[in-house]
C-alpha cells in the first residue's frame, strides 16, 4: 500500500441498520457525534439505511424497505388515473 494516505485516526464504530435494527462492530474513520453502547462497551455509531443484513441482494428475499415515503408519494401521485 502507498504510504500516507490511509487515516490514523480508524477505530472500532456500531453501524446499525434502522431497517431491522442489526449492529455490526467494523473499524472505521468516519466522524460521528452518537453513540451506542453494545455488550457494555460504548462505541460511536454510524447509521445505516440499508446494510448486507437487510439488502435483498445479499439476503434473497425481496424485501421493500421503505424509509422516505416512496411509495405514499407514488400512490398520491397516481391516485387521479384509478377508476
């Protein structure tokens, strides 16, 4: 690896998936203000939208995660053209 370009500042964060509520502990760099505490041990957490525990991808299935209100705005949308 090239020297001086990796951070020094990585140590062990929580992501958490919102979607199913997975923790997974990874190091990471990435700044964050919040914390979580797992197992007794406090660490930062980094929040996640869609993770390899809740992506149908990696788990088969097709699962709609909606987190914005798509739907609801497609269905409003498109509610004039239903007879």
């Amino acid at each position: 690896m090239k020297a001086g370009i990796h951070p020094d500042n990585f140590r062990v964060v929580a992501f958490k998936d919102m979607s199913n509520d997975e923790v997974f502990l990874t190091k990471s760099a990435a700044p964050t203000k919040e914390t979580l505490e797992v197992d007794g041990t406090e660490y930062p957490l980094i929040k996640l939208e869609i993770s390899r525990t809740s992506h149908p991808f990696y788990t088969g299935k097709a699962k709609l995660v909606d987190t914005a209100g798509r739907i609801d705005k497609f269905k409003n949308k498109y509610a004039k053209f239903k007879k």
